[in-house]
C-alpha cells in the first residue's frame, strides 16, 4: 500500500495552516473595522507584520537584499498581495455580509487558472485542475449557504471591490514565482515594508490615527491579524509557492471558506446550511484535483 510523500503531506499540512490563518482574517478584520477605519486598519497591519518579520530576520542572520531590481518587484508585489486587496476587502466589510465576502474572495483560484491558462502559461492547464475549479467553488458554495447569495445586488461597490481584490491575489500568486531561489521570510518582509510605507502616509492624511478611540477587542483582532493572519501566513505562502505553484497555492481559499465560517461560528454565533458537510467534501476534492498536479509536474522538473 502507498504511503503518501511526506514532502507533499507537508504542503499539504502548509496549506491548511495557510487557511486556516487566512479564514481567521474575516473575522478579525470584521471585528478590527468596528473602531479602527480600513485604511489605518490596513496601514497597521503590513507595519506590525513587517516589523515581526525583519525582528526574526535579525534573529535569524538574514537580510533583506539589496538593488533596485529587487526592490521594484517586493513594490509591485505588495500593491498586488496587500496594499489592494487588504484595503479593498477592510473597506468591504464594513459593510458586506460575511458569507458573502468570503464566497466572492475564494474565487481566487479561478483567476489564477485563467491567467495561468490565457497570459503566462507557466503551468499546465490540466482536467483535473479545471475539475478542481469547478467542484471547489461548488462546495464553498454549499458550505456558506444559499442564504449567503441573498446580498448579491446590494452593496454592489463592496461586492466589486472584493472581486477586484480577489484578481490582485490571483495576480500576485502568479507574480509570486518571481520570487524563487529566495528564502519564503524575504519577499514576504520586503512586500510588507513596502506596503507600509505605501498606507501609512495615506492612514495620516486620511484617518488622523491620533484622534481614534480604537476598542480593546479590535486591538487585539489587529494583532492577531497582523501576527498570524500576515506575518506567519506570509512566509508560508511564498513557501508554498515554490513547491505546490501558484495555481495549487490560490486553492487555499477553498479551505479558508469553510474554516472562515467555522471560526464566525464559535467567535461570532453564526451558523452553518445543512449542506455544510458535502460542501467539505467538495472542497477537499477540489483543492486535491488543483495541487496534486502541482506537485508531480514540480517532482518531474
């Protein structure tokens, strides 16, 4: 009987973590933006994340690179992975339905495909990959619930907004390949430095931080955010990226949906369709269909 690579078990394991760090952000970005405004919600976030980041660098004897070269493309990722889409989704969720945000944000997979299959073709467009694509929006569909489509027409800047952050992620799992032959901490603490020089300026004029009464609980949901949800779930993505590939890595979001939902129902009260269970299954199938592929075309590489 086949044992399963333990290399790939632990990409894998990677990207349920990865998920599940990432399916926590929902709520505590929807927590954090209840008294801190996106933009210094945001600008907070990549500053804290990055200072974590370059602290464990030094602990480390790591040091980011220099040269303009690279410097450009830390810049461009971070208008792609953070700086965009952070602010866009922060923005949304003040006020969009939770359910719905996140269906929108797991298309993320879904443009990375199509990118993948009609502008970079650096992976192979497979029928499982297109299966993949397919059954895993099926069931994070299934898994928030019918009820969650309900917001569709309402809010519709929002809406778009979460869309159009969802193709800057598909963007930056593709770019992200730029990146390889570097150690995961380094792209993923040059974006953020970037990011933050890019949204603090823009959280002083905008927000005039020193004049907010920001509660303790979103506080803590911003450390908590900045900490695990970026920092930690950074340095594994670009990780990720490297092994499983960008397509395979953006399958992630169909894993975040329903953790994302699991976390609102014990921190928020929500509760789950009765179709929650096959909903799963679908997720699991497809995220399987999209990285096992991945991961055979990387071995034979």
């Amino acid at each position: 009987m086949k044992t399963l690579d333990p290399a790939l078990a632990k990409n894998l394991l990677l990207l349920l973590v990865l998920s599940t760090l990432w399916g926590a952000s929902y709520t505590f970005i929807k927590i954090g933006v209840e008294t801190i405004p996106p933009v210094t919600l945001i600008a907070a976030r990549t500053l804290i994340a990055g200072a974590v980041l370059l602290a464990v660098m030094g602990c480390r004897g790591l040091a980011l690179p220099r040269g303009a070269p690279i410097w450009r493309r830390f810049l461009f990722q971070a208008g792609l992975n953070s700086v965009v889409p952070f602010t866009l989704i922060a923005w949304a969720e003040t006020s969009t339905e939770a359910g719905l945000a996140a269906i929108l944000n797991s298309m993320t997979p879904i443009f990375a495909f199509l990118m993948t299959a009609l502008i970079t073709r650096h992976e192979p467009v497979t029928g499982a990959k297109m299966f993949g694509v397919a059954v895993g929006l099926a069931g994070i569909c299934l898994v928030v619930g019918v009820p969650a489509l309900q917001g569709v027409g309402r809010e519709v800047w929002a809406q778009l907004a979460i869309v159009l952050a969802t193709v800057c992620y598909a963007g930056a799992a593709i770019f992200g390949r730029n990146f390889r032959g570097l150690h995961p901490i380094l792209p993923a603490a040059g974006s953020l430095v970037c990011g933050a020089a890019i949204l603090l300026p823009a959280s002083l004029i905008v927000d005039r931080p020193w004049t907010l009464a920001p509660s303790l609980a979103s506080v803590l949901a911003l450390l908590a955010l900045s900490v695990f949800s970026t920092a930690l779930a950074f340095v594994i993505y670009f990780r990720l990226i490297d092994t499983l590939g960008s397509v395979g890595t953006t399958a992630q979001a169909y894993l975040r949906v329903p953790i994302g939902v699991a976390i609102g129902v014990l921190v928020l009260g929500e509760s789950l369709s009765g179709t929650a269970w096959i909903g799963l299954v679908c997720v699991v199938a497809g995220v399987a269909a999209m990285t096992l592929p991945a991961r055979r075309t990387a071995a034979i590489e």
